[in-house]
C-alpha cells in the first residue's frame, strides 16, 4: 500500500550507509525527510544532495533527519556520499521495497525510449512517522529550501 497524506507510514528496514540498517520506528521523536533521486553522481541528483548537505545544520535545529534513497548499491553510495561529504545516510533501495512503498516508480521517456525511473521525490514525516508533506515531480532549484521551511513549521506545531 502506497502512502498516504496524514496517515502513519508502515514501517520499513533499509540498508544504509556507514553500515546501518535504518528502521522507521526506530526513529520515532525526530521528524524524517526522505528524498529519492534517480543516480547517484549525476548532475541533478548531486547538485539535490549537495543543498541538503549545505542545508544540513537547520534540518538539524528543526530535529529533523535527513535521508536519500536510490536504487544504486551500498558500494556506490558511499562513493557518492563520501565524495560528496554528505552528513546524512544513504539508502540502498535495490529491490526497490521504498520506491514500491513511497510510489515513486514512474514511465520516463530519454531520446525517445521510454523507462521504468524513480520519480525525484522528497517526504516529510512527523516524529510521530505520519506523513505530513509530500513533493513529487521536483525540480531541483529551491527545492531543498522549500522542504526546509516546511519541516521548521512542522517542528514550531
């Protein structure tokens, strides 16, 4: 069941980066961003990453955790993000089980061929797991700003 806004979100295991396996109520008391981009290393989704690093101290202040999620292997990821010098995790999303959950898997179209592609998308849950925000389609300019507004107003309620 995909998800939904206003309602909890099922809870989830996914490896991660630095090793960790991150559980969704585990993490219950701080509210989540989970952003999902098409490939690591790739000029969209490294200048995305790059604005949640630089970003990275508010999404703190507002308690927030800040994870990206892609279909690309643990081994590239940490490529990407030690390249990068990423402060948050990134999830490994091979069997696509988050992509299936959050429906972010959409028809694109590349030169004329069209493909199965995760559709650059970001989620906001509450600490509470619920999801309260959701942007789907995003481009990439004043996108990580919008999302850090929303979650400062969601930790100021």
């Amino acid at each position: 069941m995909a998800v939904t806004l206003d309602k909890p979100v099922d809870d989830f295991q996914a490896l991660a980066t630095s090793g960790l396996t991150v559980q969704l109520s585990a993490l219950k008391g701080q509210n989540l961003v989970i952003y999902f981009y098409p490939k690591d290393s790739t000029p969209g989704c490294t200048t995305e990453g790059q604005g949640f690093r630089d970003h990275y101290p508010a999404f703190q202040a507002a308690n927030t955790l800040v994870f990206g999620v892609s279909r690309d292997g643990l081994k590239s990821h940490e490529n990407f993000k030690c390249k990068q010098a990423f402060p948050f995790e990134l999830i490994s999303d091979k069997d696509e089980a988050l992509c299936q959950l959050f429906d972010v898997i959409k028809l694109k179209k590349l030169y004329g061929k069209e493909y199965l592609g995760v559709d650059r998308s970001t989620f906001l849950l509450d600490r509470d797991g619920v999801l309260r925000q959701e942007w789907r389609g995003v481009k990439v300019p004043g996108h990580v700003e919008a999302v850090l507004a929303a979650a400062q107003a969601l930790n100021g309620a």
